[in-house]
C-alpha cells in the first residue's frame, strides 16, 4: 500500500472514529447543542432520547399537549372534503356516477381516517387496516376477482393504529425490486396501547402491506419511521410547563397544610410536657406530631404549648403566570397555533381576528398538503384492490372548503359598502363606478346577464313606431299613410 493511501485510510478511519464518538456523546451526555454546558439537558430533567411512550403519555396526561392535538384535529377536520374524478375545474360539474359511488363508501370511512390522523399526529406514524371480505389471509395479498364482485360491499372496516402496534417484519432488500427498501411484511400487535390487556390474548398477525395505509407526516423519504411527531419539537417546553404549573400547585398545597414549627425556650420542662401530654419522654415527638395532624384535619381542633410557640411554616407564592406562558408561548410556536386559539383567551378584536387567519392559513396548508395526500392514496388502493372503479384517466381530485373565505355577515357588509360607492359615484359623475355583477359577486351571488351595448335613450330622439299611450301609429312614421293605402 502507498503512503497516500494509507494516509487517506487514517483520515477516513478517524472521521468515523469521531462521528462514532459524537454520536455517543450526544447520545449520552446531550442534544442541546451548547458547547458550554454539556450535561444542560440532564440538568433541566430533559430525556435525551424520545419514544412513542413519551409523547403518548404527554398526550394522555398533559393539558396542553393533548389539547394542541384535539385543536389541530378538529380544526382540520371541522368537514369533510369533496373527492371526485378528473381535475380541479370538473368542481362545478355535476356529480357523475363515479362520484356517487366513492362518496356512499367514503361516507363509511371519514370518522376511522380522523382517527388515523389523531394517532398519526401523537407517534410517528399510524397506519388504517383494511379489512376486507375476500376470504383471503391478513398476510395475503387482497383478492381483486373476488373483491370486483361484491364492489364496495366487500369492505367490512377501517382500523386505525398506533406506531406501538404495527412494525416492520420484513423488508425488501433486493436492489433490482422497485420496492427495495421498503416493507414486504408488516407485524402487528392486537394489544392496547396501555398494555391493558382486559382478559383478552394478546396477538400478532402479518399483515400484507396492500391491506394497509400508512400515515407518516413528514416523512418525504417515504420511510415510515421518518415521520415527525407533533409534540415532538415542542416536547422540553411541556415539561417545562408541567414543572411551573404543578411546581405552583405543590406549593400551594404546602402552604394550606399548616406546616407547624415547635419553638421552646430554654425553659421548657419536657418531662412535665411529656406527662402533660400523657406519655413518655421518649415519645414527645410523636405526640407532637399527633397534634399537628389533628389541627390539620379538624378545623376547631387546637394544641398547647410550655414556654415555647408554634409557627406555621409557609412562604409568599410566586406568580406562575408568567413563567408559565412564556414555556406555552415557545410549545404554540413549534405547531404553529396561536396562543389564544390553544387556551382560548381572547384579548383583542384586532388581534384575535390576525390569529384566526394565521390559524385558517395553518390548517389549509396541511388540508392541501398532507391529508389530500392521504385520501388520494387512499382512494387509489380502493379501486387497485376492487372495491371501486378506477377513475376517468386515473386522476382524482380532493377539494376542501375554504377556511379563510369571508363569512356570511362579512360577505353582506362587503356588499353594502359597495353599493354605496356605487350609490355615490352615479350622484358624482353620473355613472357608477362598480357594476351590479361586481357587488354580487362580492356575496357570491348568481351573476345576472349584462348588456353591454345598452345604451340609455337619448331624450333628443323621437319614438318611432306606435305610441305606448294610445297605441296608435306615430304621425311622424313614413309608413303611416303607406299602411293606410294599402
């Protein structure tokens, strides 16, 4: 070997060595990034490494976390989306018969999608089985011929799953498959997520890729395991929001305990004490502390003392509030969602409205993005394994409504104002500035027929033709007397 190889080999081996260490390092001492403090996460009670365990149980005990899931769900899902073939222009056609047909069978399935998605936005990923009435094994491909004969009849159910009950059991690692490197096989495991069995056996069945639909927000890689957890950016802040909260709580039950503090002079006999309490010199202290428990349960119960004094221990509570909403303002930071729409407080017209629309604009970007995503692959593996037919030139579209479009109150003041413009323009220089058709289309009001070439009559033009008073022929029509010959 020459010596610029075996230079280039120990280069090499070294960035691995340190890329080894690294890793090690950040994996045992810290992820913080701070160069100066290298144990801060340990030092502010931060996990090193997060699981799903984690951000389940955030989800399931923590306020804030759980109702940062609850908003972000409903908020997305407050209706249903329109699916039909073609493109996006076909929206104001009328249904087709394709149409009709995929809304009955997705009319079956929205609450179990929601529910995927609820899942999906906790762990990593979550995943829909699909299971079907084609007489086939969980771990079989579906049978399309069987399927095609019943239609949508075939579907029994969508279940929902959590990433603690599904994981990979075989993966393709053949480089010339168009598959390689993803899930040939699927595991999962019929057993809640509490691990709360209630009677019931535990079981692992394979499950068949094609009977499944993974959700995995985040993951452009198409790795299931690349998905990005909600709380997961946000996870130190609801810690931190746990400690200041419950860190008040425990204080203030502290204070409400009537902590007593016995202070004797140095002329405190114990023994005549001890006999005043009725019971031995070695026994003052619990006898003591029998005391300070029955004042602490009995509102009218009182205690007695020999030259000394009792003193309740207790300090003046900090205000948490603003700690506390500093800690919840950088976990809404992380969703996004806005503060006040999280926790529900509202402190101005003015800014309530800019967060409803920054909130609208959160939730039609992941409308648009991520679950038109999914329904569409969702649709698609319906008409793959038979349970629909495929759609005009395989192309579907997923249209949402519009979370930012004016209500109706805002739609009606917007065309008052600008009927007075045109009200006062026409006063003003004798024409209106904005047509009929421009006000209702402010209101989203049917367009009227317009004529453009329409004139108004010119007052200086006699009528011709019959008189609309009399209905008389007009004296001034050349064809008057030419009619009467005749």
């Amino acid at each position: 070997m020459t010596t610029d190889k075996m230079k280039a080999l120990s280069v090499a081996i070294n960035s691995l060595a340190e890329g080894r260490a690294r890793a090690l390092y950040g994996q045992y001492i810290g992820k913080s990034g701070n160069t100066k403090r290298q144990r801060i996460y340990q030092e502010f009670g931060y996990p090193n490494n997060l699981t799903f365990d984690d951000f389940y149980n955030a989800y399931e005990r923590n306020a804030i976390a759980g109702s940062a899931v609850k908003r972000m769900l409903d908020g997305c899902w407050e209706d249903f989306p329109e699916v039909f073939e073609g493109e996006k222009a076909k929206d104001a056609e009328a249904e087709s018969a394709w149409d009709k047909t995929l809304k009955r069978l997705l009319k079956r399935c929205w609450k179990q999608i929601k529910d995927a998605d609820r899942r999906n936005m906790v762990g990593r990923y979550s995943a829909i089985l699909i299971q079907l009435g084609d007489s086939g094994k969980w771990s079989d491909p579906p049978n399309a011929a069987v399927i095609r004969r019943t239609g949508d009849r075939a579907l029994v159910k969508l279940i929902p799953v959590w990433e603690s009950q599904l994981d990979v059991s075989v993966w393709d690692t053949d480089p010339d498959s168009e598959n390689f490197g993803q899930p040939k096989m699927y595991s999962f495991i019929e057993l809640p997520v509490e691990g709360q069995q209630d009677g019931a056996p535990a079981r692992q069945i394979p499950i068949h890729p094609d009977r499944l639909i993974i959700l995995a927000e985040g993951a452009d890689d198409g790795l299931l395991t690349s998905g990005v957890p909600m709380l997961r950016a946000g996870f130190n802040k609801l810690l931190d929001i746990e400690k200041v909260s419950g860190g008040s709580a425990e204080g203030f039950l502290k204070n409400a305990s009537r902590q007593l503090n016995f202070a004797f002079s140095e002329k405190t006999d114990f023994r005549a004490l001890a006999g005043a309490l009725g019971v031995k010199d070695n026994e003052l202290a619990d006898a003591l502390n029998e005391q300070v428990v029955r004042l602490n349960e009995n509102t009218d119960a009182a205690t007695f003392m020999q030259a000394g004094t009792a003193e309740v221990l207790s300090v003046a509570a900090a205000d948490p509030e603003p700690t506390w909403r500093t800690a919840l303002s950088e976990f809404c930071a992380t969703i996004p969602i806005p503060v006040k729409v999280l926790v529900g407080q509202i402190t101005g017209e003015r800014a309530s409205t800019e967060d409803m629309k920054d909130w609208a604009r959160t939730r039609m970007s992941r409308r648009n993005g991520f679950l038109a995503d999914v329904i569409e692959t969702i649709v698609r593996r319906f008409w793959l394994i038979g349970l629909i037919a495929p759609a005009a030139n395989d192309e579907v579209t997923v249209s949402w409504s519009d979370l930012l479009a004016p209500s109706q109150a805002d739609k009606t003041d917007n065309m008052a104002k600008m009927a007075e413009v045109a009200q006062k323009t026409q006063q003003a220089f004798g024409r209106a500035a904005v047509k009929e058709n421009e006000i209702r289309a402010a209101g989203e009001l049917q367009t009227l027929p317009e004529y453009e070439n329409e004139m108004p009559p010119d007052p200086n033009t006699k009528p011709t033709g019959k008189d609309p008073l009399t209905d008389d022929e007009d004296s001034d029509n050349p064809n008057r007397n030419a009619d009467r010959t005749a």
